[in-house]
C-alpha cells in the first residue's frame, strides 16, 4: 500500500484562520462589530493555561478581541456563576469558553448550562446539541466540526462512509455521532465505548475511524481494515517525553489511505472552529 495522505490539521487550519480574519474584518467594517471572545480558567492546570493561551493568540491573529478571566482554583460555584451572568449580559462579548476541566468542588454540567446559548461557541450546552439532534443546528461543536472539515477538505468523503467513532463523551464522540447523521453529511455512524463487547470485530469495517476514547496508543494496526481513514482526537504525554494520541500511529499508518499527525491533527482544528463560531455568533447580533 502506499504512503497514507497526511491530514495537516496546522496546515488547514491556517486556512480556516485567514477565512475567519477575513469575515471579521468584513463584519467591522460593515457593522461596526469586532468579534469578542471571553475565556475564563479556574485552577492553575498547566496544560489548560497552554490551551487558552493558544485560543487568545488565534484571536489576536484573526482580529478578533479576546478577554482572560483567571480564577483561583478555591472560586465557589456561586462566584463562578456570577461572573457567567455577567459575561451574558455583556454585549461585546459573543462567545464565552469555560476552560475544562474544572476543579472537582464544581459541578461541569451547572455552569455549563448557565452559558447563554447564544454564547455558547463550544457548541455544548444542551439546547444546541438538542438543535443539533434535530437538525438544525446553531453551532457545531468545536472538535467534531474540526473532525469533519480536516476529512472533507482533504477531499474525502463521509457520504455513505461506515464511520466507526471510539468514545461516547459529549465533547466528541456523541456530538460527532449527531453531526455525522445530518442530512448532506448522511454517514452511517457506530458508536463504541467501554461496555460495547469485541469493537475489533466493528472497526474492521470502519471506512473511517475517529479515535477519542483517551487511551494512549489504544489502536493498534491489525484492527483497522485496508484502506481506512483514521482520525485521531487524543492527546498525551509521554513518560519518555513528547506527544501521542489515542493510535499507535507508527502501526497504524501502514493500513490507511488517510491519517491525522499527533501533534498537528485535530488540535488546531478545534480552535479554529472555536473562531468560527464566535465570529457567527458575532454575527448574530447585526441581524
């Protein structure tokens, strides 16, 4: 077989930047509107300092505004809560992110839920997936609309695709499911998770494979039938040292037609769909 194509997501998503840039500029330009992204970190994670730095930088390039609540990891619920309210009723402000995960003393889904939807440019408060779930969508949650863009820029298709998806958690693997089924993306779509018995047996049909189940190296060569596309979502630290994801890509690589790199995958796609996103709800208001 010969060498799988490479899905670039650093490269596409440079693409998708300049597109973003571009509509900002516009939307100023037109309205007056300067897209404004609002972040807000809780705890001192160091992997989630990187990830909302990294957000504010594409901002910053995209024209876009950007703002950095840091809160002390000992912020009760009612404080946090407070400041959401706040964030809701600011007009300057068109996406607000909640950086996850939070410390264990606050409850995710309580102040995930108190993001105005509207404002919501993860794509994951329950009234959008419900939109989603009914085909009609507001926002696409950010890493499975990475995840489609990077497979259907490459020019490969998810139409009639057996699409096998690891790992059922709402940032990924159940908001992808529902985006897959969407009439004009019309895949035929498996969800496999920790209770569903011989998913080798199911991932040796799999046109495509989108790993996100937060197993290092979990995906090994001999699962995979000829051919495939593999998509992977995770993302680790090695004890030796550097990167990897969910598939053991050296092993796996061999038996595809397509592959994302870890690092330089999916990553970059999701911030550039967090753009996306708050560049359209930014455009939500000059209506």
């Amino acid at each position: 077989m010969t060498a799988p194509l490479i899905l670039d997501g650093k490269k596409l998503a440079a693409q998708v930047r300049k597109e973003v840039a571009e509509k900002a500029a516009k939307l100023k330009e037109k309205d007056g509107i300067t897209p404004g992204l609002a972040a807000v970190l809780v705890g001192d994670d160091p992997a989630s300092h990187v990830y909302v730095k990294n957000k504010r930088q594409a901002c910053a390039e995209a024209g876009m505004a950007s703002w950095l609540h840091q809160l002390p990891a000992g912020t009760t619920e009612k404080e946090l809560l407070d400041l959401l309210d706040r964030l809701n009723a600011d007009t300057t402000v068109h996406g607000i992110l909640v950086q996850l995960p939070l410390p264990k003393h606050l409850d995710t889904a309580v102040i995930l839920d108190r993001i105005d939807p509207r404002k919501d440019v993860d794509g994951l408060h329950p009234d959008n997936l419900g939109l989603l779930a009914d085909g009609r969508p507001r926002y696409l949650p950010c890493t499975p609309h990475g995840v489609w863009q990077l497979v259907q820029r490459n020019g490969l298709e998810w139409a009639g695709k057996h699409v096998v998806i690891l790992g059922r958690s709402s940032i990924v693997g159940k908001s992808l499911a529902l985006l897959l089924l969407q009439k004009g993306i019309d895949a035929t779509v498996t969800v496999c998770h920790s209770r569903t018995p011989k998913p080798e047996y199911l991932l040796k049909q799999a046109d495509i494979i989108v790993a996100a189940m937060g197993q290092p190296l979990w995906l090994k060569g001999d699962m995979v039938k000829p051919g495939a596309v593999v998509v992977d979502v995770g993302i680790h630290r090695k004890s030796e040292g550097g990167l990897c994801g969910d598939v053991a890509y050296d092993e796996v690589a061999p038996h595809c037609s397509a592959i994302t790199p870890v690092p330089g995958g999916v990553g970059p796609m999701t911030i550039a769909m967090l753009l996306v996103n708050t560049v359209e709800s930014a455009s939500f208001c000059a209506q």
